[in-house]
C-alpha cells in the first residue's frame, strides 16, 4: 500500500517525536506548560532544608563520575597457551577414590608429563598419589584383616553337623 505523498513543500526536515524531548529541552526536566503534580513551588521551608524553588534546580545537576582504570584481565594466562592443567593430574586424583592403584599409576605418569611439557597440575598428581597408595594400603590390610577373620573362623570345628 502506497501513501499518498505530503502536501506542502519538500524538506528534509522529520516532524518531532512526540516520544523525543525537544532539542532545547533536557529530558530530565518537568515538561513546560503542565502543571506539577506536586503543587506549586513556595518558599516555604521543606523539612528536607531546603527551598521550593531550588529543589528541583538540585535534581538536575548530577556530579560528575570518576573516571574508570584499565580493565582487568581475565582468561588464560599470559605465559603461553601450553600451560593448561594435565590431564591425567586430574585424573590421578579421581581414580585415587575410586580404585586407588590405578590414582597412583596415573599420578606416577602425569608426573613424568608435567616435567617434560611444562603443565601444571603437579600437586593434583602428588595429591593422587599420596591418596592412591594409602588408599591401596588401607585396602590391602582390609582385605588382609578379612582373611584372617575368616581364617580364625574356620578352625576345624564343625559346628555340630
């Protein structure tokens, strides 16, 4: 659908916005020619302390904000992009929970990687290892005390039957 074009002479000129504040007018400031919802200014004191009429000179005026410094980095570090965390570090730690020899084998490994590429992680592989073997130890004497329970257990005696 066409509009059929404006009458008068052509100018480049837009209408004003009716949602725009006029270009001479701040569009913080009370419209012109409504009155205030508030009552007319007076000279009474307010209990604020200050004047009617300079309340709203004070609203305007706004005071001037600080300037910003640099922006602060984030992301990786600076020092190269070789320098993530080792794998098989994480790993160690993990399976030190789980199944605790395989936490040590794999601190052993990441170890060895960390010296030789430069990674981090190394206390994430010692701490796997650490885990890893006590937890391999605590384990193996479980299993020992089990057996010599059962072993205690089973002495010979037939129970009757």
């Amino acid at each position: 659908m066409s509009y059929p074009p404006p009458s008068g002479p052509p100018s480049d000129e837009q209408p004003p916005s009716p949602y725009e504040p006029s270009r001479d007018q701040s569009p913080y400031a009370p419209p012109t020619g409504e009155p205030s919802p508030y009552g007319p200014p007076t000279d009474e004191p307010s209990p604020y302390g200050q004047q009617g009429p300079h309340q709203s000179a004070h609203w305007s005026q706004q005071p001037p904000y600080p300037p910003q410094g640099p922006y602060a980095q984030y992301g990786p570090s600076p020092s190269g992009p070789g320098r993530g965390t080792n794998v098989l570090a994480i790993l160690s730690l993990v399976f030190a929970f789980v199944f605790p020899p395989a936490g040590a084998v794999l601190g052993h490994v990441a170890k060895r990687q960390i010296r030789t590429s430069g990674e981090d992680g190394d206390q994430l592989a010692t701490w796997g290892l650490i885990l890893g073997y006590v937890f391999t130890g605590l384990t193996v004497l479980a299993c020992c005390g089990w057996l010599a329970l059962l072993a205690i257990n089973n002495t010979g005696d037939s129970g009757g039957y």
